[in-house]
C-alpha cells in the first residue's frame, strides 16, 4: 500500500535517451494488462513486433507522436503517447490528437492517476488549439471503457485492432475539448 500526501504528478517527454526504459515500461505494462484475455503465441509476436527497440525508436523519432512519462515524487508512475496529424491511426485531421497509449505501472493503479493524466493530456490538446481528443479502447476491456465514459468520452465508430492474428475490435472514443 502507498500512501501519498499530494497527488500532484510531474511530466517529461520522452526522448531517444529513454528508449530501453520506454520500451521496458511498454512492454510490462501491455504485457499485464492484455496477456491473460490473448492467445500466447499471438501474444508473443504482437509484443516481439510492436515494442521492439526499433519499433520503439521509430515512434519516438516522428515529429508528430510525443511520449510522455508522468512522475509522482520522482519515480515514473505512469506513460502516455499523443499522434497528430499523420501519425495519428485513423482520424488524420488537424483539428484532432489521438491517445494512442495510456499506462499506469500497475503498483500505482487505483490511487487516482489516471483521472490525473487524462486531465492533464485534455490540457495538452487543448493548448495545441485542438477540437477532439480521441482514442481506440478494446471493447471487452470493460474497466477502461467505462472509465473514458465517466471523463465524457463517447464511442463513435469501432477499427479492428490484431494481437498477431487475432483480429479485436477497439472502440473509437472522443472528447469534444470544447467543452472544457
């Protein structure tokens, strides 16, 4: 059990010198959040693909995708990555960001981070003049979809998304940022 005075959390963004951290952190928390509802073997190869070095790399060399790390009394609770324009997966308009990744490290889950980092991404698009935040949530990952619900993200249309050669289907969620 933690226990913290303030819930205040610091940001930084994430540069080449994070890459084997990033990729570290990716992977964990990707790994247990997703691992038990997948097939292994689909697993495995979605994981030795998508957070690979060099995949990893890749991302964080294009000028329109952004890592973050959130820290609460210097130590990384927490991880996001923002698309714009082309980077973004399926919405490429200049008006919208995207939330391609969200991860609390899950030693911190349940002590109010997330509400902390969507508040603070909802800050971030709407200093950059955007009009919709926006991102792809598992359907079946129930936990997560009710809590974008519950911080007025609304479902919009559905992609496919594969693990390996599992086809799932992830829910397109947005924000209006005008009502902020």
């Amino acid at each position: 059990f933690f226990y913290f005075s303030g819930m205040e959390l610091t940001y930084t963004l994430c540069s080449l010198e994070d890459l084997q951290l990033l990729r570290q952190i990716s992977e964990e928390t990707f790994s247990i959040a997703f691992a038990k509802d997948n097939n292994p073997i689909d697993f495995k190869n979605y994981i030795e693909k998508a957070f690979a070095s060099e995949s990893i790399k890749e991302e964080l060399l294009n000028p329109n995708s952004d890592f973050f790390f959130a820290y609460h009394d210097n130590e990384i609770v927490a991880y996001f990555k923002v698309n714009v324009e082309e980077a973004q997966s399926d919405i490429k308009r200049d008006d919208c960001i995207e939330l391609e990744r969200i991860y609390v490290l899950s030693q911190f889950q349940g002590l109010g981070f997330g509400e902390k980092l969507l508040d603070y991404i909802k800050k971030l698009a709407s200093e950059k003049n955007k009009k919709m935040l926006w991102l792809g949530v598992w359907q079946e990952n129930k936990k997560a979809v009710k809590f974008y619900e519950r911080h007025g993200f609304e479902k919009f249309d559905t992609h496919p998304y594969f693990i390996g050669s599992d086809e799932q289907t992830d829910w397109l969620m947005r924000f209006n940022l005008s009502t902020l």
